[in-house]
C-alpha cells in the first residue's frame, strides 16, 4: 500500500503539484487503472478533490450557489452545505479547492464570499463577504482562488484600491492585516507559502504584478510588474498558475503568450530579480512541476491547443516540446508524471525524463461532463478527480 498522506489543500502538501505517495503502478492496465468508485449527479466542478481522515471533499455549483459536499469511502454523500454565491457569467462552476485543516474546511466562492465550515457536522462556522467588505477587484472570470492557510489566518487577494491581500482569523473571520494596495485587479491564482527559516512568504501573481508578502504582518516585501516585462498578445489579466518555487527561485507563467519568468529572490527576501525568461512554457491553467532539476508542463499554441514541454530549471533552456492531445493539468507523485488532456480527458503516466515526453500507459476518462479541467489528487495510492458533476477514484498504486 502506498503511505497515508493527508491532501488537504489545492495541489498537494505545498501547492508544487507533488503528491509524495510511494509505490504507484508502473504501468495501467488496459483500459486504464481500476476504476474503484463513481459518483455522479454531484454540483457541477472545476474543483479537485481533497481528502482528510478517508473523507472525500469538494466544491461544485447548484442554482447559483457553491456547495461544500462531504463524501465517504464508499460514495454516500455525507452532507451538502451551501457557503457563497457562484460566479454568474461564463464557466460559472465551482473553481475553489477547499482547505481542510483540523476539523474545518475554508472555502472562497467565485464572487468573493469566505467560509470556514465545521467538517464534523457540515454547518457553517463563519462566513464573510470578503469581496464587498474590502472593496475588491476582479477581471472578467469573478474570484478563482483557493485559500491558504497559514498559522491561524486565512489569506485572500481581494486586490481593488483598499488593499492588495488580506489575512483573516481563520477561526472567526475578523481582520489580522491588509497589505498596501498596487491599484491592481485579482487574477486567478491560488497563492503559494515559501517557508525559509523563520521567514514566511507568500507569493502570487495578480493583474499584472508579482508579489511576495511576510505572511506574518502583510507587508509588502516586494513587487514585480510582469505585463511591464512583457505585455501578453491576448488573455490580458489572466494569470491562473500558482507559482512554484525552489530555493529562492520562483518561476511564474501564464497562458496567452505571456512570457515565462525565472525569479530570484535576494538573500534577505525584500526584493526579486530575473533569472531568465521563456517563452516556450506559458501554461494556460494546468500548473507546473518541477522534478529533478526539470519543469514540466503544457503551454499555449491556441485557447484549446497547446504542446507538452520540459524546462532546464536552471537556465531556460528548451528540453523538449511535443505535441500530445492538447493541453492540459500536470501533477507528479513517486518520480512520475501523471498529465490530463483537457479536450478529451486523456490521462498520461509519463516517465519524467528531459529528452522527451515519455508516456508510459493512458486512458480515457468518459464519466462526467464539460472540459476537463479539474487538476488530479493523489491519496494514499488512489486518483481523485472531477469531470463536471462526476467524482470518479482510481486505483493507481500497488
């Protein structure tokens, strides 16, 4: 069996994308891997899945509104709660990945709302409408956020004129600090912790800027104007991919175009410079890993193509682009690459090697409905995903 490990939050243990379970197959079947539990019918989902003491969590949308589902192993929906108002225009699921820690989840609707729900019971503990409250600013797609937890605050980037991003007592909702505002709007990127020492950072990109921030009192440590570096061709503001860092190097991307940076922060964390620039790995909204001194990932030829791509973490330098499917979300568990085509929802292990996107074995998924944009999380051995309103679990460990 593959050794517990606790996905509680977007992207793994620390938002890289990395799931450290061991013993994964080494090959599916054919066919795919087993398929060990489906459950259909659920509030509709961009969302992933996260589990936390065998119960499975995820957000979707029903009428409007986000709801928080509780799942046992088995499939029985333990509770359903309603936590906030869905994004009304297009693509208006649920984007939110809830963060369980203890015996509470924390939630941000597509319009703004914080939630903190008891999992005991499904009952709302707190909630704010954190949008309205500090008078924030988003682009054209509303809020697509997963909160962070950090100590005892929840962290949100509301941006607007107000402030740029907040820390609220994750055990009331009630303000701890606000950072200065960058005049800026809110992208779509879940915000990344650096842990350095004793120093806390956190890290995210909104409209056009690149921020980190001391986790402990909000102030700005530093700030990089990205569009000033290169002005996307299209897309503007959307900037969806959470940051991954190594060291003091943090790499950024986004879709459209938009150009690729390699960061580094200075020793004493208060400033960035760059390192290098790409253009050959500007991810949609699919993410990045990094695995061995290597950045993995899928970049953009159009809004429904684009090629699989490796990445010399160290210099920028091309390693490979091939064509497979079309673009589309990565993760990486036990020294493989597991990479999910978001047009037809052709899953890939891949052996994570710099000379060439190796595929190993893949699958169809053909439950459930929409693009396939949720990204995989992997737990104690088994797959987890949304399609629309399908919760589909996987066997892919020994």
């Amino acid at each position: 069996m593959a050794t517990a490990q606790s996905a509680s939050q977007w992207r793994g243990v620390d938002r890289s994308g990395y799931f450290p379970t061991v013993n994964l197959l080494v090959e599916w079947p054919d066919g795919g891997p087993e398929l060990l539990l489906h459950v259909e019918d659920l509030p509709d989902s961009y969302s992933s899945v996260v589990v936390h003491k065998e119960v499975l969590y995820t957000t979707g949308v029903k009428d409007d509104q986000e709801i928080l589902s509780a799942i046992d192993p088995n499939g029985k929906v333990l509770w359903n709660t309603v936590y906030g108002r869905a994004w009304e225009s297009s693509f208006a699921n649920a984007r939110c990945t809830p963060t369980i820690q203890g015996d509470y989840a924390y939630m941000i609707s597509g319009s703004g709302e914080l939630a903190c729900v008891d999992i005991r019971d499904g009952k709302i503990w707190w909630s704010l409408d954190a949008y309205s409250k500090f008078e924030g600013r988003y682009g054209s797609w509303g809020v697509a956020e997963s909160p962070l937890i950090v100590d005892d605050k929840m962290i949100y980037t509301p941006c607007g004129d107000l402030t740029t991003m907040v820390a609220v007592d994750k055990r009331n909702g009630t303000t701890v600090w606000k950072t200065e505002t960058i005049h800026d709007q809110s992208a779509y990127v879940s915000p990344a912790l650096l842990v350095r020492g004793d120093q806390k950072i956190i890290v995210t990109v909104t409209g056009n800027y690149v921020i980190g921030v001391n986790a402990e009192d909000g102030a700005m440590l530093w700030k990089l104007e990205y569009t000033a570096i290169d002005e996307p061709r299209s897309g503007g503001d959307i900037n969806p991919v959470t940051p991954v860092a190594v060291g003091n190097e943090i790499f950024i991307t986004s879709g459209y175009n938009h150009t690729g940076l390699m960061l580094e922060m200075a020793d004493d964390y208060q400033s960035v410079a760059v390192k290098w620039r790409s253009s050959d790995l500007d991810v949609h909204h699919g993410g990045v890993v990094v695995v061995d001194g290597y950045l993995y990932g899928a970049n953009f030829t159009s809004v429904i193509k684009g090629n699989w791509v490796c990445l010399d973490w160290d210099t920028g330098e091309l390693m490979y682009e091939q064509e497979w499917n079309s673009k589309g979300t990565i993760i990486a568990s036990d020294g493989k690459l597991i990479c999910y085509a978001e047009r037809k929802g052709t899953i890939a292990l891949v052996e994570p090697t710099p000379d060439k996107f190796k595929i190993l074995s893949e699958f169809k998924i053909t439950q459930g409905n929409g693009p396939h944009w949720s990204h995989p999380s992997i737990y104690d051995g088994r797959m987890h995903l949304r399609h629309g309103k399908s919760l589909l679990v996987y066997q892919v460990g020994e």
